[in-house]
C-alpha cells in the first residue's frame, strides 16, 4: 500500500529498537540510574532477538511473520483491555 512490504518493516523495526534502546542506555547513563549488569542482559536479548527475527523474516517470510503480528497485537490488546479494568 506504502510500498513496504511485511519483510522491510520487521526490518526497519530492528533499526527503530535499537535506537530505543540507545536512547534509553543513554538517559539511564546521564541520569547516573545505570544497572550495567541489566543493561548488558537486554543488549544481548536485543541482539540475539533482531539476529533470530531477521532470520526469520529472510528464510519463512511472510508465512511466519504476518500470523505473529496479528498474534501479538491480539495479546497485548488483551493485556491492555485487563489492565483498564
């Protein structure tokens, strides 16, 4: 419809969380709130995290990756809803 498909946005999608994840090291950093211990711990799960979705993206596509979204919305809708009442 834009002229991206599935595949480019789970990709782009890594790029966006890691520059989440930058800004956030950088404002615990700055703001002397640093857990390195934690932090190295979620910079390992985001690595190993973009590595396995690319992955999948690139080999099952769209296959895999569409029914994942449409699943993960449904549960954080969810969660979201149960968490409002």
């Amino acid at each position: 419809m834009w002229g991206y498909s599935i595949d480019k946005a789970q990709i782009h999608s890594n790029f966006i969380n890691l520059a989440s994840n930058i800004a956030s090291i950088l404002f615990f950093i700055f703001g002397g709130k640093m857990i390195w211990s934690l932090g190295l711990v979620m910079f390992v799960g985001q690595a190993v995290g973009a590595r396995l979705g690319a992955s999948v993206v690139l080999t099952r596509g769209k296959k895999v990756i569409r029914p994942m979204i449409v699943i993960v919305s449904i549960c954080i809708s969810g969660k979201m809803l149960l968490d409002m009442y």
